[in-house]
C-alpha cells in the first residue's frame, strides 16, 4: 500500500486519486533569511496550533495557515527581481513547457500551468489510469513510492540539465522542494485555476492572460476563467 504523507521542510500529502496545484522555483530565487523567516512564522504556528484539542478545527487552521503561507512566499517570487530568472530565457521557457507537456496523459491529466520568470505553476490530476503509468519509485532522499514527488524529480531533472546547455552553466537549477497542494472540492478547483492562469497578469507581466506565451489552459477548464 502506497504511503500518503510525509513531510521533508514541507508537509506533503499525495493520495493517488486527486487534483493537484504544484508550484516549483529556481534555486536562489529568493534570499535564504526571507525563507527562513517565513518558515519561522509558520513554525511558530503550527506549534500554537498543539493547544487545540479538536482535531478538525486545528486541521482547517492549519489548511487556512498553510494557504496564506503560500500567498506571502509566491508574492515575493512575483516581486523578485533580485534572485535569479533565467526562466525569462525563451529557449529555458520553451524546454519547460516542451516537457510538462510531453508528460499529459502519460504521467498526469494536465488542467493548467504557468511558466513565471522564476518559478512555475501547474494543476495536473492523478487517476486510477495515470497511477498505473507511474513506476514506484526507489527510495530517493528517503521518499520512496510518492508519486506526484517522482513526476516532479525526473521533470525537474531533465529540464535542469537540458537549462543548464542552454544557460552554458553547471550547478543546482531548481530549488529541491516544490510545494504540492490537495485541491478540495470544484470551487477551490475554479479559484486555483484562476490563480495560475492570471499570475503573468497580477504580476504586472501582461495586461490579459492570453498575452502571456508560457500558459496552457485545457479546453476542458477554459469555461472557469474569469476575464
């Protein structure tokens, strides 16, 4: 039986049947004290959150927490003109979203993704026809059998290795970690998929979201955009 969580700097649940919103960045696109900061912050919490005895409520808290958290960390990504963006190169955006979708419908039923200068977005689905597609994984940095954590390492690691000849460097290209994040029900589903295909737009970026050459949205989803 395949394990449904574990937890490296981030907590991570990833059951077989569901859809789900990941978010990765590049390595050194924000400073470490503004991390650590964060992640201070939302240590502090998760402690408070100990007192509470009802085991629902403290998990919806945690659920609400763990979103804001994500909104402060990609609102800095969004700003960030000091870290690194070598996903403003054509040729690096292009071999991502080459390979992102190379693996629908093999790996992953895609709903949406956006390539941002340092980071990427996407919202991809996991069914009972795509986990028989996905080899368990050997134990890799103590994760073994995590599959939504196995299609992030192999996509990660070509695209890094495939960025780096363009970039003519070596060296680590994304950050380890990537956030992956359970959707609950059809109205958080339409939020998510508003929130990534708009980001190029909140970010100052373009003025419509069609302007925007590294998004796919799935025809199955274009009904959900807000303009």
């Amino acid at each position: 039986m395949t394990q449904l969580y574990y937890k490296r700097n981030l907590p991570h649940y990833q059951p077989d049947n569901a859809i789900y919103f990941i978010t990765f960045r590049l390595a050194f696109s924000l400073p470490k004290s503004v991390i650590l900061s964060l992640k201070e912050e939302y240590d502090h919490f998760i402690k408070s959150t100990k007192l509470i005895k009802n085991i629902s409520e403290r998990n919806n808290l945690i659920y609400k927490r763990r979103k804001q958290y994500f909104g402060k960390f990609d609102k800095l990504l969004d700003g960030s003109e000091s870290g690194v963006l070598w996903l403003k190169n054509n040729d690096v955006a292009k071999i991502v979203y080459d390979s992102i979708m190379f693996r629908d419908k093999k790996v992953y039923d895609l709903h949406c993704f956006c390539i941002m200068p340092n980071h990427v977005h996407m919202v991809f689905e996991i069914g009972d026809e795509n986990v028989g597609r996905i080899a368990d994984s050997t134990p890799r940095n103590g994760v073994s059998g995590y599959r939504v954590t196995k299609i992030l390492q192999d996509l990660k690691k070509y695209t890094a290795k495939e960025s780096n000849k363009i970039l003519n460097r070596s060296g680590q290209f994304w950050h380890n970690e990537s956030y992956d994040h359970v959707i609950r029900n059809s109205i958080e589903f339409g939020n998510i998929v508003n929130y990534v295909i708009q980001n190029p737009v909140k970010a100052g970026l373009v003025d419509n979201y069609k302007k925007w050459k590294w998004t796919y949205v799935a025809d199955s989803v274009k009904g959900l955009i807000i303009n």
